[in-house]
C-alpha cells in the first residue's frame, strides 16, 4: 500500500529510531536505500509504533503533517523537506501542514520557494503554518512568492498563532494576493497573529475587490488590536460585496470592548454578514458581545452553530 500520508507528532516524545532523526527523513524524502523505517514513540502516556515503507512513500506523498516537533527533530524534518523538493522528489505534494515547527530567521524563505520551484508548485492546495514563529518578514518572503502566482491551486492559508505576524505580514499577504487572481482561497485563518486595524483595513480590501469571493471558512479570532474602526471597515466591505459562499466564521475576542461605539461596530460587522444570506453554519464570537449578537442573529432568524470564546 503507498503511503500518502506522512504524520509525525514530536512533543514530549522519546524516540528510539532504527535510524538517527535526518536518517530517517533523508530516507523518507530522498528514497534512501532503507526498507522500512520503525520508531516507538512516547507522547504523553501513550505508546505508538510508527512504520514507514519509504521506498514508496516519496512519490505517492500528496500531505506532510508535522505537529509540535521538538528543535532538533523538527529542524531536520524541515531541511530534509526543504532538500527533497530541491532534488525533484515529492512531486506530487498538495498539502503542506507545519505545527510548532519554528520557520523563524528564513525557514519561510528557503522552504516556500523549495515548494515553487519543485513539481508540487502547480498541485499545491494547501499551506498551513501555525504557531511557527512567523513575523512580518517571514510573512513578506511568502507574500514575495504568493504575488508571482506560483501555486495557482492554493485554496487554504493557515497562518494562525504567529504572534508576531502583525499587521505588516497581513498587508504584505493581502497586496499578494490582489497580485495573483488565479488563487481563490476557501479557507483563510489568521487568529491570534498580534493583527490591528490596518490588517483587518487590508482584508477588507479584499473584500471589496472580490477576492475572497469563494471564501467558505474564515477564523479571525484573537486579534484584540482590532477596535470598533477596524469592525465598521470591514463591515462597509462585506456590505459592499458579501461572502456569498461563508459556511463558517470566527471572531472571538477579535473586538473585546464593550463601550457603545465598539457594540457599534461589532453590530455593523454582524449585520453586513448576515445581509447576504450566505450559508453560514458555525459562528463564533467573544462572549462580551453575547447579548447585541444573540439578538440581532434571533431577529435574522439563525439556526445555525453560534459558540462564544
């Protein structure tokens, strides 16, 4: 059976490899001469055997999920990704899921233009990078890539808990994606990256430009720099323009005050969402707005998921 998906999850573990770590990822990603790769790994209390037949692997690979890898295993994992792309293997890569993996000082860089230059660019759906230590350059590097159209698939962007993207990665993201009109995003998260009003300013841009026109799950969530303006810009947008297609949308504790002008705004931004009648499913909002939502979602006649965070 080919393996299409790679899965390692490395917090907390004790490993004891057949191999050392870059070992088994060169012979995962570059076919090394290795039949079988075996580790028993700990998370936690729970004990795991994980084999892998990398002789068939690396061409059938079509999603890389690697979760809460610890510094030396999760810098070797990234290199040898990074090493294989350049070498021609994983062409058929669509998914490319990082978590706790740090992607600070260029590791954005070096990786996101492995990805563009390799067979995978074309195929590519899927980037989420969460709680990777990006900031605004790291940001800026994607962008840089983002603009040229380069993976003209990308349907999914997850660049949540980057606390230190702020609103300059968020402007240099959106300005890209204005840049490239063959990437219609689906999904789009950006919870808890230290975002602002020029951030959210940005998004709504987007919005009214009709770029995030197939926009079906949006997570906003976490960004408490936003104030009442930031509400009523992108509020002004989605009127403007809609989301015609949203199935869901985040935004707990994304506006937290509770004076009459920020309930202003948060009433605007809840209003132009429901205006257009999108499908919208789940909804999630900070629980200092509970009443003013709860009220304007009744007299809307909502039925669907509403959670307060």
């Amino acid at each position: 059976m080919e393996i299409r998906l790679l899965r390692a999850l490395l917090l907390f573990t004790k490993a004891l490899p057949v191999l050392t770590w870059k070992e088994a990822f060169e012979a995962c990603f570059l076919e090394a001469p290795a039949p079988h790769l075996s580790f028993e790994v700990w998370v936690g209390e729970e004990k795991g055997v994980f084999t892998w037949n990398v002789l068939k692997a690396a061409p059938a690979l079509v999603r890389i999920d690697i979760g809460y890898a610890g510094q030396t295993p999760g810098a070797i994992a990234l290199q040898s990704i990074t090493t294989a792309l350049r070498n021609g293997a994983l062409q058929n890569l669509q998914e490319v899921v990082l978590r706790y993996c740090d992607l600070s000082g260029g590791g954005v860089r070096d990786l996101t233009i492995a990805l563009a230059g390799s067979g995978c660019a074309k195929p590519l759906t899927c980037l989420k990078f969460i709680h990777c230590n990006i900031d605004a350059d790291g940001a800026q590097a994607l962008a840089d890539v983002l603009c040229q159209g380069t993976f003209p698939a990308l349907n999914t962007l997850d660049l949540s808990a980057n606390h230190f993207l702020t609103d300059g990665g968020v402007v240099a993201l959106a300005e890209a994606l204005l840049k490239a009109p063959q990437i219609l995003l689906t999904h789009l998260s950006l919870s808890d990256v230290g975002m602002g009003d020029e951030g959210i300013a940005a998004l709504a841009s987007l919005v009214v430009q009709g770029r995030l026109q197939q926009l079906e799950v949006s997570s906003l969530s976490r960004n408490d720099g936003v104030t009442k303006q930031g509400s009523i810009a992108l509020a002004e947008a989605i009127g403007a323009r809609g989301l015609p297609v949203l199935r869901a949308l985040h935004l707990a504790a994304l506006v937290r005050e509770t004076d009459k002008e920020t309930v202003r705004g948060v009433t605007t931004l809840v209003h132009a969402i429901i205006k257009g009648r999108p499908p919208l499913e789940q909804f999630t909002f900070d629980p200092a707005h509970r009443d003013t939502i709860t009220d304007i979602l009744e007299a809307a006649g909502w039925v669907g998921d509403v959670a307060m965070r």
